[in-house]
C-alpha cells in the first residue's frame, strides 16, 4: 500500500500547452482503484499541464442502504 498523498506523474507534458481531452472513464478528479490502492486523477498536475495521479484514502461506499437502515438494528 502506497502512503497517501503519494504522488505519480502518468505523463510528464514538456509542451507549454496543457493536456488536450481525457482518458476514457478517467474525468479530472476521477478516482480509480488498483489493488488496495485509491488514485485522484489531476490533468494540471506537476507543473499544471502534466497528469498525475495521487493516492487518496479509502471511502467506504454502502449501495442500495439507507441511514435509517443502517441504524435500526432490530
């Protein structure tokens, strides 16, 4: 497991112009999972025109499951 925050350039751009579109399925600020591992992807990353990747905690998400479900333990 990676520490968070740890920061991964995926490409280096060493244009002036920044990164033209996205990655199917990979938004800016999208977060992608591999292995045990959370990534936000950043399109302005390193010096603003570079995509990198930097790891972000685990959110636990409960689909299909309410509060008020999770709360009534009878």
């Amino acid at each position: 497991m990676l520490p968070i925050g740890s920061l991964l350039m995926i490409i280096d751009n060493t244009a002036a112009i920044p990164i033209a579109g996205t990655f199917s399925n990979l938004a800016d600020g999208g977060i992608i999972t591999s292995d045990v591992n959370n990534f936000q992807a950043s399109y302005e990353g390193g010096d603003g025109n570079d995509l990198t990747l930097t790891v972000v905690p685990w959110v636990a998400v409960f689909s299909g499951y309410s509060l008020s479900t999770l709360s009534s333990n009878q």
